[in-house]
C-alpha cells in the first residue's frame, strides 16, 4: 500500500467509515490509461475521491495511487476487504469484467 489521504481504510488497518465531504469512496480495477482518464475526473469533484487503485502490475498501481494519494493493491479483492469503497470501477479487458463484478458485488458497498 502506498500513502493515503484522511479516511480510506477500514478500522483496524482498515476503514472507518468515511466519506470525503459527503462524497462517495471508488476504487479503480486496472491502471492503464482509460485508469489514468477515470483518475483524473477525481480532481474536479469534491462528490466523490479516489480510494483505492488495484492492478496486478504493482508498479501501475502504486504510481497512480501515489499520485491520488490513495493506496494501492495488487489484487482488487484486497482492496476491496481493506477500503470501505462505495463502488469500483473496472478498467480491465472486458473479458475480465464477469469474474471481477460476481466478487464485487458480493461484498457489501
């Protein structure tokens, strides 16, 4: 994991609850660049805040995680068991997209 801003992770090394400013929590599956273009759209609104970037790429995804100053995974289902996410977006070859999503949404958002 990389460096974070307020709030973001689960009690206990994980979160704690929180919303940026009444904001939603989003965590990024994959850092390529439609990643890099999602990321950025994070800056222009306090409504919601980059929580959580995963990609099985390390460095990917500690270089976008640095740079929203949110951690980073190298498995989406760590992330999701470490950050209190609202919801994920999946910037991975749509053939990886089923597997990903059934994990997902079984966890509780």
């Amino acid at each position: 994991m990389t460096g974070l801003k307020s709030g973001g992770l689960k009690s206990g090394g994980l979160k704690s609850g929180g919303l940026k400013s009444g904001g939603l929590n989003f965590g990024i599956v994959g850092a390529g660049a439609i990643a890099q273009a999602h990321a950025q759209a994070f800056d222009s609104t306090p409504l919601a805040r980059l929580a959580g970037v995963a990609d099985i790429r390390k460095d990917a995804a500690q270089a976008m995680a640095e740079s929203a100053q949110c951690p980073s995974f190298a498995d989406y289902k760590a992330m999701a068991e470490a950050v209190d996410l609202d919801a994920v977006i999946l910037c991975t070859p749509p053939i990886t997209h089923p597997r990903s999503r059934c994990t997902l949404s079984s966890r509780a958002f």
